[in-house]
C-alpha cells in the first residue's frame, strides 16, 4: 500500500506542478515582465521568452501535464490490480481523481495565481528546457494550429494604461495627482492650439514702430511677460518682445528705443496643431509663445508653454494673476 502511496502523491505533485506554472505564466502581465527584466531578476531572461512564446509554453505545459496524469493514472491502475485487483481499483481511482482536482489543479493554481510574480521565476526556466526536449512534438501542434489562424492581442494600449492607472490608485499605488496627470497626458494630443490659445480680439500687442517709453505704461498695467509685435495688422507679427529687456531701457533712460530693436524671432504654429506636439516644439525652439495661425496667412491668437502646461497640471496662477 505504501508504494501506491507514494505514486499517487508523485503524480499529483508532478501534476500539480504543471498546473501551477500553467497559471503563472498565464497570470503575469507584460508590464511585470519588463519591470523584473529591467531589474535584471534570476529568471526574468526566461519568462520574457516563455511570455513572449505563450502559446508554444501553454503547448508545452498542457502535454507535460497530460502525459503525468496519464501515465500516471495507468501505473496507479495497474499497481493496484497487481496488489488487490478489481476490488479497490474503483475507490483508488476515485481518490486519484479527486486529489488531482483538490491538490493538482485548485490549490497550485490559485496560488500560483496569486504569487505569478514569483512563480513565473521559478517554472519559467524549466519551461524554456522541456519545449526544447518536446519541440519536435510541439512543433506539428503549432503548425496545425496555424490552420485556425492567428489572434492578435493588443498589449499597452492607451485603454489599459488608463485601466491600469484607475486600478493602482484604488489599490493605493499610485496617488491621486499622478494618476490625473498621466489621464491628462494622454489627453494632450486631442487638443488643438485653437483650443489652448487666446484669441485675437483678446489679445495684448505692440506696434513695432511704438517706442519703449510709449509701450511701457501699457505693458506694466498688463500680467503678460512676453507681448507679440506687428508692422501693419496683426496678420503681419514681426517678432516678440520680453517685458523685461523693454523695461530694463526705460529704467536706463531709453525712451526712443523701438520695440523692434527689442524683437525676438516669432514661433508661428497652425491651428490644428496638437499640444503635444506644441510642448516638444517649445521645448525644441526653446520658446515660450507662438503665434497661431489659421491656413499659414491669418493670425487667429497666441498659444504659449503655460498654456500647455495647464492641460497637464492644471491651472497655473502667479503672483500677477488677479485673485478670483
């Protein structure tokens, strides 16, 4: 009795086994996998293979898995009717049958599930090993499988990133202000310069021929730091001028300096542009403002690096602002 024992456990070990790796690998999610491979983790090398060939390591489980319980079962069978015949078959068989299902497949795949993480460590390089032995029976499964076509299985779309952020923050992983902000940056790309900017009836800008003594007033009454100039309309922007250079002649005693003398090259930026796009071209350009216009000819506002930074982080307020 003892050595019929001692089969059934192995079996169900062995079993169980397979099981467990079964639903490691299954478990783990590709962000995981690039973040123990990142951390150069024991193993990590494998379960990227393993993840990355899940299919082929599914093939290969579910064989191993199979030829135990079954040759198993059989040897079980036949060590009992060698030792008490037909009579204890059926209830061996039946505590077979039952302590596979209980401790080969519930038990190790519930905690394999719930410890993927390290799992998936441990059975991925064993995977790597038996699909090479198995591979000349794996290798006609995966070609007949073809015949069924392939399925394609999206990975890090903008969808789960968004579900993968409102999950860590309900876990407590991640905070509330980062989660808005990563929302937020996805968002950058749906809106447009026309949708950031200020308009034109709104906005503040100089003659280029105006002097720094005749601008001055103007621009001290104004919470801007950077003004657009123009020659003869607002269609015709020359460049744009900083505060704080035309300041800085009047307090020098340069009233009569033009504004043009001042001037700085204008960034100009279609209407249709996309924030994101806007923030790199700052950031590229090295500018804080840019004109926008409507077909390349017609000046319909100003888009400035605040303005983007706001649909990151909200509105952004200094100590000019007026209190609301």
């Amino acid at each position: 009795m003892t050595a019929v024992i001692i089969l059934i456990v192995v079996v169900i070990i062995l079993s169980g086994i397979s099981s467990g790796a079964e639903a490691a690998i299954i478990s783990i999610n590709p962000a995981e996998v690039e973040t123990m491979t990142q951390n150069k983790k024991y193993g990590s090398k494998a379960v990227s293979i393993v993840t990355n060939n899940l299919s082929r390591s599914v093939t290969t489980i579910l064989i191993l898995n199979n030829i135990v319980n079954i040759v198993g079962s059989i040897m079980v069978g036949r060590m009992v009717m060698d030792l008490y015949g037909d009579a204890m078959l059926s209830i061996i068989t039946t505590a077979l049958t039952f302590g596979i299902i209980i401790f080969a497949e519930i038990i190790p795949k519930s905690l394999a599930t719930k410890y993927a993480w390290t799992a998936s460590l441990i059975f991925a390089p064993w995977i790597v090993a038996i699909t090479a032995i198995l591979y000349p029976i794996i290798w006609p499964i995966e070609k007949m499988l073809l015949l069924f076509g392939k399925g394609e299985r999206k990975v890090g779309t903008e969808a789960q990133i968004r579900s993968m952020v409102r999950l860590g923050r309900k876990e407590g992983y991640i905070e509330q202000d980062e989660g808005q902000l990563i929302h937020r940056a996805f968002n950058l790309n749906d809106a447009k310069a026309k949708d950031l900017m200020t308009k034109r009836e709104d906005l503040v800008a100089f003659k280029a021929s105006e002097t720094s003594g005749e601008s001055s007033t103007k621009m001290i009454d104004n919470t801007h730091s950077r003004f657009p100039i123009y020659g003869e309309d607002l269609d015709d922007i020359t460049g744009i001028v900083l505060e704080t250079e035309v300041l800085a002649a009047c307090t020098k005693n340069n009233y009569s300096e033009k504004l043009s003398d001042f001037a700085r090259p204008a960034l100009f930026v279609d209407d249709d542009t996309a924030a994101d796009d806007l923030l790199i071209l700052f950031r590229n350009e090295r500018s804080h403002m840019a004109i926008v216009q409507e077909k390349g000819k017609f000046t319909i506002g100003i888009v400035t690096l605040e303005d983007v930074l706001e649909e990151l982080v909200g509105e952004i307020e200094d100590e000019r602002d007026p209190k609301g």
